[in-house]
C-alpha cells in the first residue's frame, strides 16, 4: 500500500513538515539520511552551535527543557552545555542547532511520524504513486512527496578551515555575526560576489573591521554592490589574495588567517577574530537526477508564489533546497508547514 506522504530530509523544513502532517493524520513516514555530509540527520543545524535568532528560544535554563522534553535514549546525542553563563548554579545560554533540532524531531514522533535512517539515492516521479528508493532497502510507493534536503555552504576545504568550524569558521553571517564571540573584532569575509558583500555589510554592525578576500583585482558583485562595500569605511578589500590557512587556539577559536598571493609567492596574516566563507552553497540535489524544473543554480523551483508546488504534481519542496536567497532556519520551518498544508489539500482534492 502506498504511503501517504513522503518526507525526504530532517532539517527544520523537514520536521516542520512532519510535525503538520502528523497533525493532520497522513502518517508521514520522514527519511533522515545517514552521515553523510549533506544529508546528516538534523539537518545543517547539527554543525551549528547557539541558535540566538530563531523565534520563541531567548537565552536561559535550555538544557534542563531539552532533557525533559527529549526521549532519554537520544540523550546521548545532546552536546555539553556551554559554560560561562550559569546562574543560579544552571547553565544560561540560547538553545544549541542540536537540541533544537532535538526538540522538533521529539514534537514530530509525538504525534506520530515514522523515521527511516537511511538516504534516498533514487527517485521516480513519472506516474503515480510515486517512487523513491532508499540506499538498504526496496523501492517505496507514495502518493506525495515533500523534499526538505537543504543545501550545504561551500567550504575551501582546508583541514584548519575543517579544525575551527564553529569556533571562528562560519558560513552564514546572519545566523553567527551577532554572537560574543565576533564582536568588536576584526573579521574576515571570503568572496566577491553579491552574497558576500551583503554578508560583509552585515557584519560592519559588529566588527571592529571586516576584511573582503578577493582572489582577483576586482569583485564579482554588481555595480551596486560593489559601491556598497567600497563606501563602507568599516570594509577592507584584501585582493589577489586566497586563504592558506586559518590559526587559532582551543581557548580563543580563529586569532588570524594567513593569506597568501596569487600572483607571487607572498603571504601575509592578518589578526581577525572570525572567517566567514561566502562562496555561495550547493543545493542536496543530485538524488533527484533532473526529473524536477531546477532554476539556474540548481534549486527546486516552486511553480507558484507562495506555494511549494513542484514541475511534478504530488511533488512539494521546502526549505533550503527551493530557497536561494534567504536560507534561514525559521524561513524553512515556515515552508515545511506550507509543504505539508499543500500535500494535504493535494490529497484530499485526490480522495486520498
């Protein structure tokens, strides 16, 4: 018998989806994915560390809700509290990406959705129902789809970038540039195009500076965007330059970059208190082998405002796999819910 909705992905798109479509008696049955880099369970979230943006979770006693809302058998999975903020002898912080992700997978089972740890490596969305084919088992029938895969910040892949990640190495601004530890300080923005210099201007309202790494003479941005960051007497341009290596200590994260020249054999280290890499991100695509309408950067594209119809009926995409632009975990929790509200009426329009 064919499922009623599937749910590939278990970031905040995926499990807002979950959790609506469980309120709404389909049964969801959420595939998590494994280990891979792009289909970690929990999504992206699980890389992340305090979470100060994310509506309805301000700083306070955390841990002790975590626990007492989390099954006590995936307790393990719960990073160390952060120190530095007790009061009253209990740990004070905004909520971790992992116990956040925690507490929407625990409100998904609450109500009743069924979780696969496994990938889906193949899809088939010619007819109905509806295919995909999990990595250790057999072809599974669905009449929906809901795709909440996400995308995966860009990383230059040096084993020193790897070491510091979440300790002074980001890649999302917004999400980390307000917090303790980047603030009053110089930091370093990686890219030239768009992205980064919106991430850069962000920054300037908590950097001390923010230097631009530049591996040409010249940005990539739009004209407008590169009067932007030109005007802006808290950004620095550092051009023909690319990162070498990032250095630190395990007491203070990032303390510098070392840059080094493409056009000689020159390098430089600059003294900056965080790396943020706008190198653009990679939508977790490839499963899906084109069988769905993708824009020219190889997103899912929705087929109409404010609806998460895909190019194939059935089909619904949310989150960050469909969203270039904003890329926020409160922004794919709100299309997880649409995805669901929209497979919803699909299948009630069909009598399913």
């Amino acid at each position: 018998m064919a499922e009623h909705v599937v749910i590939i992905g278990s970031g905040p798109a995926g499990w807002s989806a979950a959790i609506y479509a469980s309120r709404a008696n389909l049964q969801p049955l959420l595939f998590e994915g494994t280990t891979k880099p792009e289909m970690i369970p929990l999504g992206q979230l699980a890389f992340t560390t305090e979470v100060e943006n994310y509506a309805g979770f301000p700083a306070g006693n955390i841990r002790a809700f975590v626990e007492s809302a989390v099954s006590k058998d995936r307790h393990w999975n719960l990073p160390p509290a952060p120190k530095g903020h007790e009061q009253d002898g209990q740990p004070h912080y905004a909520v971790q990406g992992v116990e956040l992700m925690e507490l929407m997978k625990q409100q998904a089972l609450n109500f009743g959705t069924r979780v696969v740890g496994d990938d889906i490596v193949e899809v088939d969305f010619s007819g109905q129902p509806l295919r995909v084919k999990p990595a250790n088992g057999d072809w599974v029938e669905t009449h929906s789809v809901i795709i909440a895969t996400g995308a995966r910040a860009n990383y230059l892949g040096l084993p020193s970038e790897e070491a510091y990640k979440n300790r002074g190495v980001s890649a999302c601004a917004v999400c980390d540039g307000a917090l303790p530890r980047f603030r009053n300080k110089p930091l370093m923005v990686v890219g030239g195009g768009d992205s980064a210099v919106e991430e850069a201007t962000y920054l300037t309202k908590y950097a001390e500076r923010v230097y631009m790494v530049l591996r040409r003479d010249q940005m990539r941005a739009s004209k407008i965007m590169q009067d932007r960051a030109t005007s802006n007497e808290k950004i620095q341009l550092v051009k023909n330059r690319v990162v070498e290596e990032v250095l630190g200590d395990d007491t203070q994260g990032v303390t510098s970059v070392r840059l080094k020249s493409t056009v000689d054999d020159a390098t430089e280290e600059l003294a900056v208190g965080g790396l943020f890499l706008a190198i653009g991100h990679t939508p977790n695509t490839d499963f899906l082998k084109g069988q769905l309408e993708m824009n020219d950067k190889g997103y899912i594209r929705w087929q109409q405002a404010f609806r998460t119809y895909t190019s194939v009926e059935g089909v619904f995409a949310a989150g960050d796999v469909a969203d270039d632009y904003y890329r926020q975990a409160i922004t794919s929790s709100g299309t997880g819910c649409m995805a669901a509200l929209d497979a919803e009426r699909y299948l009630a329009g069909k009598g399913l």
